[in-house]
C-alpha cells in the first residue's frame, strides 16, 4: 500500500503512549454519547456536518477529484467483496 520506510514507526515513550490516550479519550466520547439528549445529540451532528462542508468548500478541484475518486474505489472493493462472498455462498 504505502512504503513503510518513509513512515518509520515512533519510538516508544515512557507513561501514556499517544495510543493509550486517544483509546482513553475515545472510551470517554461513547461514555458521554450513552447520556447524551437528542437536542445535544442533533447539536454534535450538525457540528459535524457543517465542518464538512467547511473543508469540501475550501478544497481545490484536485483534492475534490481525488477525495470522489477514493470514494469510488471503496464503492468498488466493496462491491467486489460482496460479489465474492455471495459467489463463495453460492458455491457451498
């Protein structure tokens, strides 16, 4: 996929790891989704989607053309996959 040796995995540091923090802060996102309202809960998504249309409206075309471009690529692996399970399932 991509030439690791460009990307060389970080060197390990004493206490908490960046992994362990991210995993931490990500425990304690679902443990405030279970509680929160459907008022709050409407607030975070259309946050959300507002930050996307922010970044979409600011990309260049090429960054347009390659972000449609991924998409099209998962659509197809996707679709290959399906196509191959359902064949695996028709076999057996």
């Amino acid at each position: 996929m991509f030439n690791s040796s460009l990307f060389p995995m970080p060197k390990r540091k004493r206490g908490i790891t960046g992994d362990a923090a991210s995993r931490r802060e990500a425990i304690r996102k679902r443990e405030r989704r279970v509680v929160e309202t459907e008022e709050e809960r409407n607030r975070r998504l259309s946050t959300m989607a507002q930050r996307g249309q922010d970044r979409r409206a600011e990309e260049t075309e090429e960054q347009r053309n390659s972000r449609l471009a991924v998409m099209a690529q998962r659509g197809q692996d996707r679709r290959a996959e399906e196509t191959e399970e359902q064949r695996i399932a028709d076999w057996q």
